[in-house]
C-alpha cells in the first residue's frame, strides 16, 4: 500500500476534477436495468430479448462516466487500481449487519475488549490507522466523524495486518458520493488526487497541453496537506516534533507516465479528440478559465479537511472582499455562456426556439447549483 500513499504526495487539479464531477454519473447493474427498461418502453417488441438484441452495449462492470472538455470519460475499478499501483484482491465486505461476527473481533482488537471505548480513546496506532482511513480512503467532508459498520471492519482488517482490496473499496467510495452528489446532498468531491492521477496517467492532461488548454494557473493547482510528526504531535500521540530537513515535503511534480494504464477514453486520434475540445469551448466557452474569475463563490482553498486555526482563519477572511449582486451573477458560473431569451415575436412565430431555450437554461442552472455547493477535497 505504499506506492498508493507516495501517489498521494502529488499535484490535484481542481478545475479539471470539477468539470468531471459536474458531468459524472454511475452506470451499475441497476443503471443497466434501467436503460433495458427504457429500451422496452420504447419498443415493446424488446421485451424478454437480450442487450445484444435490443442494441445495447453489454454490461460487463461498473462504470463512472463523465466527459472534461467535451471528451467522454470512463472510469473502472481497474483504473483506480492501476492509479493506485495497489492490486485489486484481498478482503471486501460491504453492507454487513450489525450481528457480523467480525464486529466481535473488531471490539477485541481496536477497543481491547471493552465495548464501551470511545474512538478517541483508542491507542494511538489505531488512532493514526483511523486518520488514514478517514483522510486517505473514504473522505466524507461535513459528516459525522462516526465510522459506520462498513467502516469499522476496514479499521478492523488494518489494526489486524489483514490486506483489504483498495481498489474496490475507493470505487465503491466514488460511486457513492457520485449518487449522493446527484441527490444535493453530497457538498464535497473526494478523492481529488486519486482522480488527478488517473487524467495524468489516462493522458487527457497530455491532450489538453497539446491543445493549449492546461497550466498550472487555470487548471488551479494545489496540493494537500502531509501527515508528519507534527500531526501526531497534534493527536497526541508523541510529546514533541522536531522538524528535520529530511521530512517529506508538498510535491506538485507530476508523476511518471505508466505505459500499460487502461485508457479512459475511448478516441485516440488526436485531431478528432482536438475536435471535440475545440466544439466544447465553442458550445459553452470552455471550463477553464482564468483563476483570477472563482468558479465557486466563497471557495475555500483546497485543503484536508480538520481544523483551521486563529491566524489562518483570520488571514481568510481578510482576503475576501465583499462584491455587489451585479458582480455575484457575472462571476458565479463563469463557465457558461449566458443564453438570452427570446423575444417576444420570435415566441410565437418559432416555439421551437423558445422550448430549447428553457431546456438550456434549465441545465444551466442545475450546473449552477452544482458548482455552487462543490468543493474539492484533496486527498493528504
């Protein structure tokens, strides 16, 4: 699992994790089944065939599809496990009952046998095994610190050096917050860097450079947050830090392209992915812009989530300068072009026009929404 937590020491690229996020959905089993059943309430005569036979794509895995810049994304467990440099076996459970045995050895391990043991006040390895899950694996961002059933297995299976299948659970985490996203409750994207790593590696970063649409300015890079002595020191779990010259430092170097990762899109040629691109900025005036105009009002840096303290928090609210709503509505959604409606003889005489504009403005504001209530989270 080390290659996984090197990964994490690295560069996130928030324009382009948000651009994905805004756009991604979940095609699952029952995604599959719903479009079968769309597929029959077209055409009753499809009723009993195959998916072959209805013309539709077999259902092989679980999907994550989106699109940045106008080209379609895919993205499979097989992916994250490759972005991970983790591979994809070992021990996943998920949705177990609260009667589970394993809960038994979970009290007997972590909580040394007494039931009653508060997390916080577990021994301090456990306390740190914790903070890794919680930080590094299933990022919630506003939720109750309180780990679920799910949860405290994991925690179980790592204070016990029992190896658990990464890949599959951080999926299962994206998938998750993806459908809570969908629902308005999901107010933060984890993963940031996970999800960084696979544009970098699935080349899309490579494509956007060609094209002129990707720097370190607009594409807004950051980097998270190391845990260090100082952190353990902060848990107290050790008395004093002493910072040394040789502590592991913020990277925003990009790492080395891998040269077996599975693609992530499906076109390959580079004037037709140049084409996509270039119909996208044209339709919607692209989604990166410059970072001086903020694509979320009151954006908070990108940052592991926890405490702020006195300084920073004074230092924030000092920066922020207090816009008129003439301001507020010009900058909100700098990434969409404003669609202006139609007069009123254009309504009678095209009501085409005018029920393609209400369609437009209607993703735009569910895009507005959106991007409103986002941040991204960034993994360490």
């Amino acid at each position: 699992m080390f290659p996984y937590f090197d990964m994490l020491n690295g560069p996130t690229y928030v324009k382009l994790v948000k651009d994905f996020w805004v756009r991604a959905e979940v095609y699952d089993l029952e995604a599959a089944k719903a479009e079968e059943l769309q597929a029959v309430t077209r055409d009753p005569s499809l009723r009993g065939k195959t998916r072959k036979e209805m013309g539709l794509e077999p259902f092989r895995q679980t999907e994550i599809r989106s699109a940045v810049m106008g080209i379609p994304l895919t993205i499979t467990e097989e992916v994250v496990a490759k972005a991970c440099r983790v591979a994809p076996t070992r021990r996943f459970l998920w949705n177990v009952s609260r009667n589970h045995p394993l809960l038994d050895s979970f009290k007997s391990v972590v909580l040394n046998g007494n039931p009653t043991t508060k997390l916080v006040d577990i021994d301090g390895h456990h306390r740190m095994l914790l903070k890794f899950m919680t930080e590094c694996f299933f990022q919630k961002g506003g939720c109750s610190d309180q780990p679920s059933v799910d949860h405290k297995l994991v925690l179980y299976f790592l204070a016990a050096y029992d190896k658990i299948n990464l890949p599959k659970y951080l999926m299962h985490h994206l998938c998750w917050a993806v459908k809570e996203g969908m629902r308005g409750k999901g107010k933060q994207i984890p993963c940031g860097r996970l999800l960084s790593e696979i544009f970098t590696q699935g080349k899309l970063l490579e494509t956007l450079r060609r094209n002129n649409l990707a720097s370190d300015k607009t594409l807004r890079t950051r980097t998270g947050k190391i845990i260090n002595g100082k952190t353990l020191q902060n848990m107290k779990i050790i008395k004093k830090f002493s910072p040394s010259e040789k502590d592991l430092k913020e990277s925003d170097v990009q790492t080395k392209l891998m040269k077996d990762f599975p693609p992530i899109y499906k076109e390959k040629n580079p004037e037709v992915l140049a084409e996509l691109i270039a119909g996208f900025v044209k339709e919607s005036g692209g989604i990166i812009v410059d970072d001086d105009t903020p694509d979320v009002p009151n954006e908070t840096p990108l940052q592991v989530r926890g405490k702020r303290t006195h300084a920073e928090g004074s230092e924030a609210a000092g920066g922020q300068t207090k816009k008129s709503k003439k301001d507020k509505s010009e900058s909100s959604n700098p990434d969409c072009i404003p669609v202006s409606a139609p007069k009123r003889k254009e309504e009678k005489e095209n009501p085409l026009q005018l029920k393609m504009w209400k369609q437009k403005r209607k993703e735009l504001r569910k895009s507005k929404r959106l991007k409103r209530s986002m941040r991204v989270q960034c993994l360490l």
